[in-house]
C-alpha cells in the first residue's frame, strides 16, 4: 500500500532529522513506522513502543539500514501512525542506535574517501519544544524573541495542564541562544531533572514545567 493512501499518516517534511524524531517518539513511547519519501524506497524506520524494531534502506536491513537512515542529510518523512513491523530486526535500546549513528557519522567524517551520508544536524536554525501530554505529542517553534509558557491560553505556549501555572516560564531566543526563566511558578521549572530560576539551554536539553516533560530541540548554549 502507498504511503499517502495510509490513515494517520503525519507528514513532518524535513522540520526534524530523523535522530530528533526518534528521541520523541521514544519519549512519547509512540508505535508507527517513519516513512522517508525523498529516497528510493524501501527506507523506513519502524518502532512499538518508542524502540526501534526494524528498519529497511535498499537491500541493507536492521541496525546497518537504521544508521543509514538517521545520518540522511534533509530527510523527508511521515509518520504513520500505528504501522507496526512484519518482524523484529532490532533488539537494542533506541539510544544505542542513535549512539551508533553517531559513531559512523563520525567516523566518516574523519575518512574523506569513506562518506556515505551526511551528517545529522542536531540544531535546526528554529529551535523547537517537544512536549509529551499522555499518549500526544505536541510541537512548540520557539520564534525569535521573547515568549510566554503557561496553562493560560494568553500564552504563546499553552500547556493544558493542572500542574502548569497561569504563566509558567517565559523562553528568550535571541542570537545568543535561547534563555529560559521561572516565573515564579507553583511546581518549578526543571532542566535535566535540576531545579532552576533561569537558565542557558542546551542541544537536546530535558525539561520539566510541572509535571509535564519536554525535550527542548536545537539552540545552542551561549559561550562562556
């Protein structure tokens, strides 16, 4: 069956890499194949549960097709949601897999004559917030400037959430980086699991607003 005759297929462009989407379909622990479109097919990563279980590039299969296919320079993907896998190629943690991808990217850039694919961009010129609310994944585009998060719908974030104050935090992105800040909230703001009052973001730093998670996406520290 093609792809765009199959139901809840989400269509996420080149917006994330393909390493970004696994680490939020890990955290949201999401069932669903990743479908890349702008490649030859068979290309696709499939997950249950937020772990990888298969994955399919031409005629490379399992963990060889799966690191392929996160260090794909612009990727176009879907994701369809529920598509579960004919068999089990893949028995590690998704984290391992990222890991390797990392190791084979790295080792290709080191070795010229040896460069398959590009390496995987880990911070998007927009940074974004990955937040998971039960069993949905929402995405956040942190624009340039200042903006608001709080369950109020007056904010340019709005998380629908009994633990989130009125206005929460508020998310500075300047050429700097992204500068995150308390407001004074009821149940804390949390970067990597430590209470802050303001913060410098990371790439990929883990945050907390409440009891709500999020993974925060691209942005880079500002420079000491």
């Amino acid at each position: 069956m093609l792809p765009d005759l199959r139901r809840d297929t989400v269509k996420l462009g080149n917006l994330l890499s393909i390493a970004e989407q696994i680490q939020a379909f890990g955290l949201g622990r999401k069932t669903g194949e990743i479908y890349i479109t702008n490649v030859a097919p068979p290309a696709r990563i499939n997950l249950v549960d937020g772990e990888i279980v298969d994955a399919q590039f031409g005629l490379r299969s399992g963990i060889d097709a799966a690191v392929a296919l996160i260090n794909l320079m612009d990727p176009q993907t879907e994701f369809i949601v529920g598509e579960k896998a004919q068999r089990r190629t893949i028995e590690i943690p998704y984290m391992q897999v990222l890991c390797e991808a990392a190791r084979v990217r790295d080792e290709t850039q080191d070795d010229p004559s040896n460069r398959p694919t590009e390496p995987i961009r880990l911070a998007p010129t927009n940074p974004y917030l990955r937040i998971t609310l039960g069993t949905e994944i929402k995405t956040f585009p942190i624009r340039p400037g200042l903006a608001y998060l709080g369950r109020s719908t007056v904010n340019d974030i709005v998380i629908n959430d009994a633990t989130i104050s009125q206005r929460h935090a508020s998310l500075e992105y300047s050429r700097s980086g992204v500068f995150l800040k308390d407001l004074g909230s009821t149940n804390g703001t949390y970067v990597a699991g430590q209470p802050i009052k303001e913060r410098w973001l990371g790439v990929q730093d883990s945050l907390q607003f409440g009891g709500v998670h999020c993974l925060f996406i691209g942005g880079l520290k500002k420079s000491s």
